[in-house]
C-alpha cells in the first residue's frame, strides 16, 4: 500500500511551551474539570462517531476496507475512509507496548501553548472474541513474575480500559480491523486537553481527525478538539497567551505519538543519591527484603558501542537533536554548539560524537516529518512573551531509557538573558555597556541556555550544590577560569560571574558557564559501561568506587537530599556561595558600577524609556537576591550527600562566627538603604511616585527571609544541641533590632523616610509573627514579643532626643503600634499574612529561567519529584 492521505498538513514549525527546568513533567497530571455547577448540556455525539456495532461479528474485508481507502503502511496499516479512521493490527503487534505521548501542537491564543504536553501513558492492544480493548498499564509496582508474589501484584495493578472496539473485519494473518475515529474525535480523558484550555464542555460536532500516518515504530495522528468555556470573557484579549480562553471557545490541535517501546528493554542503572540524575521509580515486591523496596533508576539514552573492545567509540546510533525551521537563522549555529558542547562529557564515557545537532528537513526532503514525531527530539522557538526555556524528556518506565525529548525555547528569554547578563557582568565585558547586545554575545546566551537545557534532555537534575564548591579565590584567577569555567556545572542556577572584579582582567568568553567538570564526570558515571556486569546490581559496587570520587574533589558534589534549604551552599543564582559574605560584597561593587552605566546603557534618542525602567527593575532584584544569599548563611549547614559506610557525617551546622558576620553583614549592606539606587536622573524619568515603595519592598524580602520561621527553628535546635557554641535565635533577634532601629541610640535622633518605612515594615512582620495564623506554633511569637518590649522602652527614650516633628510622629506612632500588636484588646485574631512570591516545586511546571526579581530563597527545598514516563526541570530554590 502507499503513502497517502497526507496533503493539508503542514509540519508545525512554531509552537508554544509545555507546561516543567522540570523536573515539570511531561507526565503532568490533568487538572480536575471545572465544577459541575450551570455547566451546559454537552451536544450529542453525532451518530457517525458512536461506538459502531458488529451483531454478526467481522464483515468482509472489502465491504470496510472498500477501494476509496487511503491506505498507509507501518506498525499497523492506518486507513481512511471519508471522515473515519481504521486501524489493521497485525496479530503480531497485539499485547505488545507502546508509549502513547499526547501533546498540544497548534493552539488558540489563551487555550494554553502549542508544543505543551498532555501527558504519557504505557498503552497496549488486546484482543477478546470479536473486540479489541485499548488497556493502560502501570508500573508502579512489579515483582518477578516467577514468583509467587507476582501473583499478587498482579491482582494489584489490573490494568485499565481506556476504550474498546469492535473487530469490523479481518487483514491478512488474521489482523483486526477496527473503527478508531471516536478515540480521536470523543473526549477520552486520558489523552484530553481540558485541564490545559480550562474548558468545561468537548464539543464532538466541531472535532474532527486531520492526519494519520504510519511508520515502522510509531503513528502519528493530529486531531482538532473544541471546546466550549461557558464563560464569556470581559474586556478586549489581545494579548498572546493569555490566561483565559478567547469567546467562550478554543480549539486545538492535538497530536498523538503511539510509539512501540523496545523489543529489548535497556538495562537500568540504579540511582545513586550522590549523582543528579532524574529517575523512574517501581515498588518491587519481588526483592528478598522485609518490606516493599522502592527501586530507582536513572533517566538515560541508550548508548551502545560500534567497537565494544575500544576505549573511545561512536555509537551505534547518537543521539541527535534537530533545529525547528522557525528558529531565527542567525541564532541556528549557536544552538547547534549548545548542544554539541556536551560530546566531551560523553568522551569521558567512551563515546565519541555521541550527540549531534542537525538542520530539521524540509517538506521537500521529507513531506512526513513533524516536530511533534516522538521518534525526533527537537529544539523548538515558541513566539511566546514568556521569558523561559525548558527541557522535558520521555522515557520507557521500565528502565528509565530516554526515548525522545523537545526542548521549548521561548523567543523573549533572550530578553531575559540579555538583562541578567548586564546587570550581573555589565562593567565586566567591553560589549556589554550599552543594550541590545551584539549578536555574537546574544548568540553565545542563547548557547548556555541550550547547553543547560539540553543536560535536563539527557537527564540531569539541577545540582545548586556546584557553584558552592570552588575556592573562592579561583574566581579571580583568570588561569583557573578558562581552564575550569567559575562553576563546576553548567546544571547549577549560576549565570554569571559577577564576583569577579575589572582587575582580575577575566576574559569576557569566561564569565558564562558551560559544560564543566561535574558534567562530564557525571556523564561518566551514568553512561560508562561497567566492565562484566549483567543486571544493575552487579553495577552497584564499581558505581560507588566512581562516586566516592566526591571525597578528595568537592566540585564533583551533588545537592545533598534532605537538606530542606539549609545549606547556603546550594542556592540558586549564586555565584562562589562558600562564602556569601565575601562573594556578596564583590556582587555589590559590581552593582554599583552597573547603576552607573544604567541610563546611558539604556536609553536612545527618541524611544521611551522601556528598557531603563525595566533593567532598573532587574537591579534591585539582583541586590535582593544577592543579599538573600548571605541570609542563608544564618542557621544554615554545610553538608555532603553521603552513603553509610563513608566517613563523616552529613550536616554540620556553619559556626557561630560566620552566622554573626553574616548578620552584621546584613546591618551594613541590607538594612541600611541602599543609596547607590536611588538615583533622581533616573527615578525621574521612570515613576512620579513609588521609590519609597520599591526599596521598603525590597528591603522586607530580606528581613523576612531572615526572619524566617524555619530558620528560627533550625537556630533553636543548634542550640539545644550544640549548647553555648552556636549562635541563638535569641541573638539574631536583638541583632536585627539594634541594626534597624540604630538612630535611636543616638544623641541626636532623625529616622529618614527609607528608615521609617523599614521600621514599620519590621512591625508589620513582628505582628504576623505575634498574631498570625502560624503564630501559635511559632518559636519565633516569644521572641518577637521580648524584642517589642525591649523596643518601645528604646523608643520611650528616645522621643526626648527627636529634634524633627517628622521623627517625633514616626515614634510616637511606633509606640501605638507596639501597644496594639502586644495588647489582646487590639490585636486582630488572625493579623494578615506578609505575601510575598516565592517560587515553588520541582516539577516542570516552571521552566529554568524564572525572574529573580520576584523570587526569596524559599526555606524548604525540594529534590527530584519521579513521574511514570518522564521528567523535567524546573527552578527551585
């Protein structure tokens, strides 16, 4: 049979992003539908895409298959017939499994984004009497199956009828033919988009089947789905990708891969807890254990020798990445060097020109191919304002062999990036003084973000943990540098290197990370053959022996589990975190050269002052962010992921004199104004008003991030357990008081307008920790009482010495709110909460390249979350 049915469809060269940096998964469960309340009757399903009936079982072949077919061979044999799709399955391919990949390819504008998944399911074809059952299977739970337990999990674990189907006739060999139009034109919500458009009602009369090809290992078929919201929107959508679905209806096109997992599973390599890699996870009964043993095993490719016997060999088959035709032509190249610059870690595993990068062939060259093919893993360019990129991928549960993945890039994180780079290393690189930036530096950002994303493909979690591990003087070193990049991993979140001074004289092309030492040690670790092992378990021993490597070189390390946010040493953004204090304090002189370049930088003759305002707001998050990391160094640990027979234990909490210093650190940069901001020539042509508001802000991010309550807990437990050698919650307390509240100690008291709004802002959050929801379980409600009382005797004090009726007002003032917060009789039974935006999960849902200028270092971290079929990253804190 040939090739046909096919005309009408264009390969779609620009989509929009997937919902995880995943982590995000391209396993996302769907939300709930909407509530069932005023929700309209749904139309009738046309009698054409009812379940068809066969009383006498099985017609002829050629009175369902008749001579208007458009017939197409592979896997199974794909007809058309008018309106309807058939399947012909060779008796072959029954019971056998297939990935089933749903994804979002063309979208309406608000109806989410093109290119986002809708989740993956392990599907197979079975066959009872005269009717075929489309079943879903886990594997969550397995067991040998000879053992008796099998028998077990078996009854356990029955699996799923999405939906079945009549034998219409048989093919050849006896293969089933059978009438599929309705999976692809009904609501099966397993495979829908609901949750995605946030619809209420499938609407089956405006749904329809456009394309259905076959391939040896795979079919394809694309499918428009409407939807009915029920709500009529208020006010013109002209915004892309809105929230909210346009005119009450949205449709999609759906794209459905059903690709034949191998014949062959790959043999998996158990997760160490040491190296990040994304999992798959099985409860296995069958171990000889006194419990349910949950069995992890690392996200890879499978990469296997042409020449076993030499040290350094091609693959039989690399992986390869194509280019999406939309993707701008300038930026093509550096993309491909994104993605190449990894073959050096996979020489480490005995790969040569392991992983490449092509041009995507034209309709020309291949009228079938499609970005959304699950056999190709493709980098896409979405013409989205969302400032992200994100690397999914999708892999066989049984063993965690990676089978396909699309990186999403989303044409405004160049604007991202572009503003990272200047406020962090603008005084750094000649080329940087003035935005946009040229091309060449432009083209080489969007290289590291390829690279970052591209690891997350080949199933690397992010490893926060590398930047902190380099001495801090290496970052100076221009030798080291070049040689050893100013991070360990291109997997951390440490963009650029703005510790470093115009003196070192560090060559501009050093200051971006790139694929580093962990990476490629990594890569070996994950795709290195273990010599004469034939089951993961006789891997285990020679995989410890290479992870013990983590001992005598700490830049091999990997974020520590159960470390809950409290080892500075494993935040994002940061650069040489082993000691914030002092990596801070160069972040800060650089900060300060870049507020000086900011207008000119920013400004043009006869354009509006878009960029200036926009950068300024990049500056102060980026000071925000950089005074959070020294924050952390209070009731924070040091620690190293560790296994039970090696040395050592795996948190050590940071000394009493470095918490102090970071404290007083704090005092003097943090809470103290930052003046090197507050510049008229700008703030004029920014704002009439809100300078006041911007800095009271952001300076309240900082105290409450170190004011945190579970920072007060980890310091409470320091104490109960190290005694008089740990710094105390209560010292932090009166530390922070004496920094904010300094003016008045003095002979002469004046608090300026940036003071007293730092002032109030201390009340406001010792309130939420005295009268908040959480209060009544709070370590910190008794002390931020003592603090008060200690503070309005000050303030009594104090007044007398005020020489400004301004000052005298604020005091006065500062003494009736601490009366009402400490009296039960004014105090309110639940104050309001401090909301301030804290970026969350691990779970793809993010995207690596997230904002800081609204994030805080959240308290509690969160690892490597598993999904059935595959994972994403996604940023943490």
């Amino acid at each position: 049979m040939t090739r046909v049915f096919r005309s009408g469809f264009l390969p779609v060269a620009v989509i929009a992003l997937f919902a995880v940096f995943s982590t995000v998964t391209r396993a996302a469960a769907q939300d709930p539908p909407s509530a069932p309340q005023a929700e309209p009757t749904p139309p009738p399903v046309p009698q054409a895409d009812r379940p068809p009936t066969a009383p006498g079982g099985p017609r002829p072949y050629d009175r369902v298959i008749t001579k208007e077919a458009k017939s197409d061979t592979g896997v199974f044999t794909v007809h058309r017939i008018g309106e309807r799709l058939y399947y012909e399955i060779p008796a072959n391919q029954l019971n056998k499994e297939f990935l089933w990949v749903s994804q979002i390819a063309r979208t309406t504008i608000g109806a989410g984004q093109g290119g986002q998944a809708a989740g993956n399911r392990v599907v197979k074809w079975e066959r009872h009497n005269n009717r075929i059952f489309l079943r879903s299977i886990s594997y969550d739970i397995v067991a040998d199956r000879s053992l008796p337990i099998a028998q077990a999990v078996g009854a356990a674990n029955n699996e799923t009828i999405l939906m079945a189907f009549n034998i219409e006739a048989l093919g050849k060999d006896d293969a089933p033919v059978i009438d599929v139009t309705r999976l692809f034109t009904t609501e099966v919500p397993e495979f829908s988009a609901r949750g995605r458009v946030r619809s209420r009602v499938f609407d089956a009369s405006r749904s329809f089947v456009e394309r259905a090809v076959s391939f040896p290992e795979n079919i394809e078929v694309e499918a428009t789905h409407t939807y009915s919201t029920g709500v009529e929107l208020q006010g013109p959508q002209q915004v892309p990708n809105a929230n909210a679905v346009r005119a009450g209806s949205a449709s999609v096109v759906m794209h459905y891969s059903m690709v034949k997992l191998p014949e062959k599973p790959m043999m998996p390599r158990v997760f160490d807890e040491r190296v990040g890699y994304f999992t798959v996870s099985q409860y296995d009964y069958g171990r000889d254990e006194h419990r349910a043993q949950r069995r992890r095993y690392i996200t890879r490719w499978r990469l296997e020798k042409k020449d076993p016997a030499a040290a350094l060999s091609e693959p039989i088959k690399p992986i390869v990445y194509y280019i999406d035709p939309a993707t701008p032509t300038k930026w093509v190249p550096f993309i491909k060097r994104g993605i190449e610059s990894w073959q050096p870690a996979f020489e480490e595993a005995g790969f040569k020109n392991a992983i490449l990068a092509k041009d995507a062939p034209s309709k020309e060259q291949d009228p079938d191919w499609s970005p959304e093919d699950a056999r190709y893993s493709v980098i896409r360019w979405l013409p989205s304002t969302t400032e992200n990129a994100s690397g999914p991928h999708v892999s066989d549960p049984r063993t965690g062999e990676i089978l396909e993945s699309d990186i999403q890039f989303h044409h405004n994180v160049m604007n991202l990036v572009r503003d990272w780079y200047f406020v962090q290393v603008g005084p750094l690189d000649p080329r940087a003084t003035r935005l946009p930036l040229p091309d060449d530096l432009m083209g080489r950002l969007l290289e590291y973000v390829t690279a970052h994303e591209v690891g997350h493909t080949l199933g690397f979690q992010h490893n926060m943990k590398a930047s902190s591990e380099y001495p801090a003087d290496k970052l100076h070193d221009a030798a080291w540098v070049k040689k050893m990049g100013h991070t360990p991993s291109i997997m951390d979140y440490s963009r650029f290197n703005y510790v470093a001074q115009p003196e070192d004289q560090i060559d501009p092309a050093d200051l971006i990370p790139r694929v580093g030492p962990y990476d490629k040690w990594a890569t070996m670790w994950g795709y290195k053959d273990v010599a004469g092992a034939k089951t993961p378990d006789e891997e285990r021993k020679t995989l410890d022996e290479w992870a013990r490597a983590q001992d005598a070189t700490p830049w091999l390390r990997f974020s520590t589990v159960d470390s809950a946010g409290s080892d500075p040493g494993e935040l994002t953004e940061a650069v040489g975190d082993a000691d914030a204090v002092r990596s801070t304090a160069m972040g800060l002189k650089n900060l300060e050269r870049v507020a000086g370049m900011l207008l000119t930088a920013t400004t043009k003759p006869g354009e509006p002052y878009d960029d200036l305002e926009e950068v300024y707001g990049r500056l102060l998050g980026q000071w925000v962010l950089e005074m959070n990391h020294v924050a952390a160094v209070i009731g924070g640990v040091s620690s190293q992921q560790k296994v039970s027979n090696q040395n050592g234990p795996r948190f050590e909490p940071i000394s009493r004199e470095r918490q102090r210093d970071a404290v007083q650190f704090l005092s003097a940069h943090a809470f103290t104004t930052p003046m090197f901001v507050v510049k008229p020539e700008i703030l004029r042509r920014i704002e009439p008003t809100g300078t006041l508001d911007r800095i009271r802000t952001s300076q309240l991010r900082v105290l409450s991030n170190v004011l945190a309550d579970a920072r007060i807990n980890r310091l409470t437990e320091q104490e109960a357990i190290d005694g008089a050698t740990a710094y105390r919650a209560p010292d932090l307390f009166t530390d922070v008081r004496r920094a904010i509240w300094s003016e008045i100690d003095g002979a002469t008291v004046v608090v300026d307008p940036y003071r007293q709004n730092l002032q109030r802002a201390y009340l406001d959050l010792l309130n939420d920790k005295i009268n908040g929801r959480q209060a009544a379980t709070s370590q910190s409600r008794p002390l931020a009482r003592s603090e008060l009382r200690t503070l309005d005797a000050a303030v009594r004090t104090a007044i007398p010495r005020v020489t400004d009726r301004s000052t005298r007002a604020h005091l006065q003032d500062v003494r009736d709110q601490i009366g009402r917060i400490l009296d039960p009789k004014f105090a309110p039974t639940a104050a309001p909460q401090l909301v301030l935006p804290i970026v969350t999960g691990m779970d793809g849902s993010e995207g690596c390249w997230l904002d800081y200028a609204i994030r805080v270092e959240k308290e509690s971290g969160i690892r490597n979350q598993d999904s059935g079929l595959g994972q994403a990253e996604a940023f943490r804190p």
